[in-house]
C-alpha cells in the first residue's frame, strides 16, 4: 500500500516548534522511521484526527463544490451530511496566538488519550519559551469554522431557515435553487451551533448530556433565534432538569438573569414567575445593568419589573408617609389631658420623621428610588424605632393604657407583611410571541443581496420572531387560552345557569301586589321574598334565608367578575387583531366595524344583565334584612284592621 505523505501546510512558527518538542518524547517513539520525520508524521495525523485540511483534495474529494473556498491549516471543518449543499462559515476571533495554542493541544490530548495505540506516558514539563510573537501585519489569527450541513434538515427544523431558504425573498434561497450549494456567513459562537447541528442532523451520541449554566444561555440565544424549540425539546428538558437539581437561584445572584432568559426562551411558567418575583423583591434600580448583551429579553419584560418593583417600594414608603400625614392633621393621642395628648403625639411624629429620614424616605425619594430595594426597605420599615411609651410614664395605669400610638409600629409592619405577602412574580402567558410580519419586513426582504448578519431583523419578522411591543400593547398578546381561561372552565357555566335560573325564579315568584291588599296599612311592601312570608314564622328560619341569599350574592359578585374580565380580555385581543382605527380604516374595514359594534353591544349587553342580577339580589338582601321589623308592625295593623272588620259585620248582622 502506497504510504501517505503529509501535506506540505504552512504552520505557525510557534505551533510548528511544539510539535517539533512532542515528536521527540518516547510516546511519539512509532513515528520515527518510514520515510518521513516525527514532526511530518505528527503533523499528518493530528490534521487528519481533527479534520483540518489542505484543500479539497485531503477532505472533500470529488463532492466539494468548486465555488466552496478551500479549508486553510488553520481553519475547522465539521461535516454533519456528506452530501450537505449548504457551507455555514463562523468566524470567531482568538485574542492572540496563545489562546489558539491552548485549544488546539487541549484536542491533541483529547485525540491522544482516545488513541489505543498510543501508550499514555508522563511528559517531561517544558522549558519556559518567551511569549509567541504575533503574525505578520500584528493581526490576531482568526480560525474559521466551517459546516456542511443539509438544507433539509435546516429547513424541517427551523423556521427561520426555512423562511430564508424555501422562498424567493432571500438571495440565499435563490442562489439555492439556481446554483445546487450555498455559503451563509454567520457570525454565531462555533461551539454552541455544532452542538445545535448535531440534534438537528440526527447525530445525538455526540451531544453533550449535562452543560453549565453559561452554555445554556448561549444555546437559548440561537435557539430562541433560529427558532428550533421543538427540534431541541428533549435535550433542553434533560439539561434544564440537570440544572434546576444542581443550583436553581432562591435569591438574587449573578444566574437570576440568566435562568431569567432561559426561563422565557423555554416557556418555563412556575420559574419564570419565581425569578420576577426574586428581581421585583430584591434588585435595585441598575439591575438591568447586568444584563449581557446577548441576553435578548424583551424590554416589555425589562419594563413590567421595574415598575412593579417601583410601586412595591412606593407602597412602602406610602405606609410610613401615611401614618406621618396623621399625626401632621389629627389628635391620634387618647389622654384627656390636651398636654399629655400633645406630648405624645409630638414624641411619636418626631420619632417617625428622624426614623423616616434614616433610611432615606422623608422627604419622599424620586423614582425610580435609587439604590433602594423592596425587601432591605421592608426589613428597615420593620425595625423603625418608634417612641410611644410617654403615656405609659406618665399614667399609672399604664398597663391598661389605651393609648392609639402604642400600636404605631405594629400597624406599620402588619401592612408591609400584608404587602409582602401579596407580591407576585409576572405571567409568563403575557408575554408570548405572535406570530405578526409587519408590512416593512417583507419591503425589506425584497433586497436578495443584503448578507444574513445585517438582515438579522428582517428574517426574524418573516420568520415570526417579531419584536414584543411596549407594555400598554400586551394586552393584544394575550393567547387564546388566557383570553377565555374563565369561560373554559366548567364551574364557570355551571355558576351562571344556576345564577340565571335563580334570577329567573326569583322574579317568577314576584307578587306585583304589597304585603297587605290595604294600602294604608302597608309599612313595607315585600314584592320578591314574599313566597317566603309563610315559612319564616321563627328568628332562626329568617337568619339562615337571609345568610343563603347573603352567599348567593357572593356567587353572583365572583361570576360578574369573571364575565367583566373575558369580556376585557376578548375587547383586547379582538382589537389588537384587527388594523389600527382610522377615519380612512373605519370606512375601508367595514366588516371590523360592524364586528366591533357587535362585540362592543355583546358586552355591555353581559354587563347589564350582571348589574341587573346583582341588584334584584341586592333588593331581596334588603327586603329580609327588614323583613321581621315589617312583618310584626305590618302583622299588629293587619290584626286590628281584622277585629274592626269582624265587629263591623257583627253590627251590620245585627242590625239586619
């Protein structure tokens, strides 16, 4: 067999001397001898282990494309399909010529340890050599990365390649079409798109089973862009649960932002919720400061913490000025003693102010509240020392002092408790992409020669990554199932038949007629409970009708609640769907007009009939509140208008 001669390549002068160094230690002893040096042989074989290569000839053979460029000694190339159409070319630049050194002999051990030929041996450690000098012209040298992949496989798997590919409105989809191969330059990070290459080419035993928390977020980013949820789903819940178990943030740190990102990407609710909660809690106002320029979280999302987070801190201090605004316009002092009354409130007032001002809310701070966060804020509204033991000492009593300013201090940190409490993380259901394409796009997609990196916006509005509007538009994100998350639950219609039977029944049993057929012994005409007159003959039988009519009540409030909020949900939806109201698009869109005078009369129709249930329930509530009172004065005048009935017809009957 004709031996393999190494290709005549052109390394770099510090690489070349390192490989010269290891071909002379005794592990590298089998490359001595055939016709070739160590360093010759070294070099063939560590090219052909790393798929580096010389031109077509080494890698490609017959099946390179002549239009592809030919793979440079110091470029990677990473074939995913043999018979791939499509080159990917990354570039990523090294700082300098030892960062390169590094990676490619981290590989070259990788390689040897994998080699069962070669026998593992202790290296002698090596001299220390003087930094490598940069190459020719001072420039860093910039490896490329090459990979040839399947359009198929791009295309079933992404939606954004197969908006640039399957169509005519990219320069890469036409040159595709017309000329059998395509080269896209991208400008993303080599190793995370591999990986990505791997799932989507089939090739999984080379995919990683646990990553790290930074390798994630890189992953998201391309996976969130190149839109590839589904392709990567069983991965991405092997790697997510790997790493919720490891260390899942429970207070703000360096990985809450992350993990922020990643949640949003993945569509993790219950996490996503956490984290916000966590940033609105403790983060101040240049939270946003650390988030990395390839952490594309949408600004509505940016925006929506920081001001819940604004009017947490607000509410706080709110509390604290209240109690202050108080003491500023009232007596809140029990003592019947003007003195002492005066003494205690100033004490109290005075010791609010200086406690106020220590911790930097009196005078009231400007949002967004500077270096403040809610939860160190909440802890010092806690521990405010408050004087109000004045009373106490001047009182002998003082153990049954009654004294309001006593309970200052409790008040104040039972309401940041309560406000504590009822702080909640964002929904993650209100900010979920639509899939919109704007009329701009598609004139920017017409342009075939702009490259893909200066396009990158364009694609994601064709592909549907459109960007989030602002916070007064979420509402027109909301997706169906949030729109109609009341109304699809079964005790939803259950509560409104039994609420409109009820209603129906109740006005059935009316009687348009008073309590009494004579009107000038009328006290209280009873019209709608009347059926009930006969069986409230005892106190107990009226308290358990007027506690069921009570609880009905309540049921009528929860369903009148739920039908105002999906009939608000739906106005939302219906009119972020439709085109912007104009004078000229009112005419033009007749049909939505008439659609949104139907949907507008819908609801107002619901509303009143609400508003109409609830009152009738509101006048039974009132007609059995007042119920026994009438009965009683109504039943003595019914009484004595019967016994001068009956002596009127005694007299009329003897008289006859």
């Amino acid at each position: 067999m004709q031996q393999l001669q190494p290709p005549e390549v052109a390394l770099p002068y510090h690489l070349s001397r390192e490989l010269s160094r290891r071909a002379s230690t005794s592990s590298l002893a089998k490359w001595d001898g055939g016709g070739c040096s160590a360093e010759s042989r070294l070099r063939t074989w560590f090219l052909a282990r790393r798929q580096f290569g010389a031109g077509r000839e080494l890698n490609m053979e017959s099946s390179w494309p002549a239009e592809w460029p030919n793979i440079g000694v110091h470029d990677d190339l990473h074939i995913f399909d043999p018979d791939g159409d499509i080159l990917l070319q990354l570039v990523s630049c090294y700082e300098n010529d030892n960062a390169i050194l590094l990676d490619l002999f981290k590989a070259l051990q990788y390689n040897e340890t994998q080699d069962s030929d070669l026998a593992p041996e202790e290296e002698p450690t090596p001299t220390e050599e003087p930094a490598p000098e940069e190459t020719a012209g001072g420039k860093p040298l910039t490896p490329t990365v090459y990979l040839r992949v399947s359009s198929k496989h791009l295309i079933l798997a992404s939606a954004m390649f197969r908006n640039m590919l399957s169509s005519d409105k990219f320069s890469e989809g036409q040159d595709l079409r017309s000329k059998g191969n395509l080269i896209i330059r991208l400008p993303d990070d080599a190793e995370v798109l591999i990986t990505l290459m791997y799932i989507v080419h089939g090739i999984t035993r080379r995919v990683p089973r646990k990553i790290t928390l930074d390798t994630l977020t890189k992953l998201a980013t391309l996976i969130n862009y190149y839109q590839l949820h589904e392709a990567v789903e069983i991965f991405s819940d092997m790697w997510l649960a790997d790493l919720k178990q490891k260390s899942f943030p429970t207070s703000y740190d360096s990985e809450v932002i992350p993990w922020l990102f990643v949640s949003w990407v993945f569509l993790m609710r219950d996490e996503f919720a956490q984290l916000t909660r966590i940033l609105v809690n403790e983060s101040d106002d240049r939270w946003e400061d650390d988030i990395g320029k390839n952490l594309l979280i949408p600004a509505s999302i940016i925006n929506e913490i920081q001001e819940h987070r604004i009017e947490a801190i607000g509410c706080i201090i709110t509390i604290v000025h209240n109690h202050i605004d108080n003491y500023f316009s009232s007596n809140i002092c029990a003592s019947g003693d003007k003195d002492k009354q005066f003494s205690c409130d100033a004490i109290v007032l005075g010791s609010l102010l200086k406690s106020s001002s220590d911790i930097g809310i009196w005078p009231r701070p400007e949002v967004p509240y500077c270096g403040m966060t809610f939860k160190s804020l909440a802890s010092q509204v806690e521990e405010m020392r408050v004087i109000h033991h004045q009373c106490s000492q001047d009182n002998p009593f003082a153990l049954y002092n009654s004294c309001k300013n006593r309970g200052v201090k409790e008040a104040m940190k039972a309401s940041v408790n309560s406000l504590e409490r009822r702080l909640c993380g964002l929904n993650l259901d209100f900010y979920l992409l639509e899939s919109r394409s704007s009329e701009k796009s598609k004139k920017k997609n017409k342009d075939a020669d702009v490259s893909p990196s200066a396009r990158r916006t364009s694609v994601d509005a064709a592909a549907g990554f459109t960007v989030l509007p602002k916070l007064h538009d979420k509402g027109d994100l909301l997706p169906r199932t949030m729109v109609f998350e009341h109304a699809s639950k079964p005790l939803f219609w259950i509560l409104a038949i039994a609420v409109i039977a009820f209603w129906f029944i109740t006005v059935a049993s009316a009687d348009p007629s008073s309590f009494s057929s004579t009107p000038e012994y009328n006290y209280l005409p009873i019209r709608f409970t009347k059926w009930l007159c006969p069986y409230l003959t005892t106190r107990r039988r009226h308290v358990v009708a007027a506690s069921i009519y009570v609880s009905i009540l309540g049921v009528q409030l929860l369903e009148g609640r739920w039908v105002l909020v999906t009939n608000w949900r739906f106005l939302q939806r219906f009119l972020g769907t439709f085109p912007p109201m104009r004078t000229t698009g009112f005419m033009a869109y007749a049909v939505f007009s008439c659609s949104l005078l139907v949907v507008v009369g819908f609801g107002l129709f619901t509303i009143a009939v609400g508003v109409a249930i609830v009152s009738l329930q509101g006048v039974c509530i009132v007609e059995l509140m007042f119920f026994n009172l009438g009965q009683k004065e109504t039943a003595g005048k019914y009484d004595r208008h019967i016994e001068t009935q009956i002596l009127t017809d005694k007299k009329t009957t003897s008289n006859d």
